[in-house]
C-alpha cells in the first residue's frame, strides 16, 4: 500500500474540523453493566451521533479536505448503510453531490436515512464487496471521487476521535473493546492507544460468520472468507489494507462472536441502560461478557457504535426474549 497512515496530529486536527458540527458523544457508566462484567465499564455512547452511528466523523474529516473541483464532481462510495449515511450527511454540509451504493436488501431505516441527508442511491449486489466494486467502476466513469469505506486515512482520523474523547476522560483506561468490518475505527483505536495511553489494549470484535478481517489479522496477511451475518457494520468479505496494517501493529486481540451473542448483547442494552443497539453496536459488549475472566477489576470501554437496526432485525431479536 502506497497510502500513508494517518497520524497523531491528523487525530488532533480532525477534531477541530468535527467539532464545528457534531458534539462530544457521551461515556457513561451503568452499574448494572458493571456488576455484569465485575469491571468499571464506560460505554461510548456513538449511537447518539445524528446518523445513529460513528462513522460521520469520518465523513465530515474527509469531505472537509477534498478539492473544490473534487467537490463539484462529487464522490462516489458503497456501503451497507452507516458510512453511506456519513458520507450523505457530511455531503450535505458541504454541498458535495452523493451517489451512494448499497447491497440490494440494505436495511431500510439507512436506506430511509441516506435518502433523507440527500445522498442518491444506486442498489448493486448481493454483499458489500459487490457494491464496493461497482462503485469504483461508476466513480472512474463519473470522474467522481471514490471513497473507499476503510483505505481512507481521512477516515481513520475522523473516526479515531471518539477514542481521543475516552482516553482524555479515562486516562488510566485498561482495555478498549471495538467492533470492526473494515476497520477504520478499530485502528483509529490503535492510534490513539500509541500515542496517548499505550500500556492500554484495543480488542477487535467481528462477527464469527464474517471472520475475513480476523483472519487477515491472524495470518498478517489480507484474506477473504464467507459473509454470511446479520451485524451488517461487520459484514465485510475481505480484509483491507490501510487499516490492517495499522492492526498488525497495535492491535491487542480479535474476538469473534456469534449472532446469538450480539443478540444478547442487544436485549442486555435494551434492558440495562434503556439504549438501541444494532448488532456490531452491541458486538463489544457481546465479546466482553466472553472473555469477562479477562475484563475483571479492570476498567473497560465498550464502543457502542451505532444503534441503526431495523424494525425487522429488532423483531427477531426481541423475540428471542419471549421464545
């Protein structure tokens, strides 16, 4: 990869870029949350953001920096719903036409979000990586920029400020525990941790029915495998550059979880701190409760990324409660 990995002062200055539209997402403590993992837990509350997830940061750092002739050509990206919603919203601040890729079948509520932000959406494929694709081949055609949804450093930067944010409130923090697809905020985890608070660990967390990340990371090497989850922020088919480099440096573990455990994680949201959690939203939770032996006295963050499940999904997990 010839892209250059963002840096600590590309962190710093993204934050003053972010922090002129979106304010400082909370980080809570429960003590039901830690009497359940026998921790202190912090939960970082990305799912207030306006779209519902942690992504827009991204968004805005990245579209803050295109050209104005890039920004009268307009981006192109491909997304299965929560970069899309951040690229079309950091669009609309800027004036920058969208068009937005998406598997066919996404979730309706991000579908009903990217439309609302103004981003034009185009349905191609069965999976992400199909879209991906298709999106690159539109952008070349368009002249448009293409934004790939994780070799991005303007990404990285952006979304690696929700970590700035726990670290500067928890300086003494043990463990960060993050979901990950394409990995652009697991490894804006990892550049924090290094330069801020680096006797602390980040955990990775992806779905075990879309292990291709985990995979890249264990083999230190890109892989693809099966996709096949409901958790739709994690359902990457491919490891990608940029961010696993990054992971193979700094990244402490990678857990995988099951969709019944993200379920779970769901349902314990739902009931503990009265909060909605999509399925990657509630992954680190999900991965905490399994390696809780490890988590114990320790203080914890858990990203709670986003909260962007649909009516559909909610159902089926709800009526795991009543089954």
């Amino acid at each position: 990869m010839n892209l250059e990995r963002p840096t600590f002062k590309d962190i710093l200055e993204a934050r003053k870029i972010i922090g002129q539209y979106l304010p400082q997402t909370s980080l809570y403590t429960y003590p039901q949350i830690d009497q359940l993992l026998d921790a202190k837990v912090y939960v970082k509350h990305e799912n207030h953001m306006p779209t519902g997830a942690f992504k827009v940061r991204g968004g805005i750092n990245l579209m803050s920096h295109l050209t104005p002739e890039q920004k009268k050509r307009g981006v192109v990206t491909a997304s299965t719903g929560n970069h899309a919603q951040s690229i079309a919203f950091a669009c609309a601040l800027y004036g920058v036409p969208a068009t937005i890729i998406m598997p066919e079948g996404a979730n309706p509520v991000k579908v009903k979000a990217v439309r609302s932000f103004g981003g034009d959406i185009v349905f191609h494929g069965k999976i992400f990586d199909e879209s991906r694709a298709y999106a690159e081949q539109l952008a070349s055609e368009r002249g448009a920029r293409f934004i790939h949804p994780a070799n991005e450093p303007y990404l990285i930067a952006g979304v690696a400020t929700y970590a700035l944010e726990i670290v500067e409130e928890v300086p003494d923090l043990d463990v960060i525990i993050v979901p990950l697809g394409g990995g652009s905020g697991a490894s804006g985890c990892c550049l924090v941790k290094k330069a801020v608070c680096p006797s602390a660990q980040v955990i990775a967390v992806q779905a075990e029915k879309a292990p291709a990340a985990y995979l890249s990371w264990k083999m230190r090497r890109i892989m693809t495998d099966r996709m096949e989850t409901a958790a739709e922020g994690l359902a990457t088919q491919v490891g990608y550059e940029l961010t696993q480099e990054i992971l193979w440096d700094d990244l402490s573990d990678f857990i995988l979880v099951s969709e019944e455990e993200m379920a779970q994680a769901i349902l314990t949201y739902l009931e503990l701190v009265r909060n909605l959690a999509e399925e990657a939203g509630a992954a680190p939770l999900a991965a905490a409760l399994k390696i809780k032996e490890r988590l114990k006295g320790k203080k914890v963050a858990l990203i709670l990324s986003g909260g962007n499940i649909s009516l559909e999904r909610l159902k089926a997990v709800l009526s795991l409660k009543t089954s």
